[in-house]
C-alpha cells in the first residue's frame, strides 16, 4: 500500500475518508493551518474557494472528530 501524499485537496480527502466532497468542505473549511485561496464573488459571478489540506491538520482534525478513537481510513492503490 502506499502512503498518501503530504497535502490533499478535497476530492483526495473525501475519497481517502470515505465521505462526500460537502462533508468534507465542511469539517476543514475553517481548520487552522488548512490552506484556502479565494477569488471573492462579483455580482455576476460565484465565488471560487480552493483548499488543500495539509497531513497532519487532517490527523489532528480527525483524531479531535473521532475523540481520540481509532478511525478507519482507506488509502487507494496507484
């Protein structure tokens, strides 16, 4: 199995944890030490909001979510 890169973006988080795209944007959108690039929302225009979750925010956020319990996650072959 190999080990998972050092920074995820959303899709790479949801699919390693087992949840949607949503979810996940929900539990790390306002995690300290994730990055977040915005272009701000115009009058005809949405915003755009890229994250990338950094490692070890996601092991800390999860370890603080699960309350310290063990958690699975699953990593894909490449």
């Amino acid at each position: 199995m190999t080990e998972p890169k050092g920074i995820f973006s959303v899709d790479e988080a949801a699919a390693i944890l087992g949840r949607s795209r949503r979810t996940v944007i929900r539990m790390f959108e306002r995690e300290p030490g994730v990055l977040v690039w915005n272009e701000p929302e115009t009058m005809h225009e949405r915003r755009h909001r890229v994250l990338r979750i950094p490692r070890a925010v996601a092991e800390r956020a999860l370890m603080r979510l699960s309350r310290g319990g063990a958690i699975a996650v699953k990593y894909k072959r490449r």
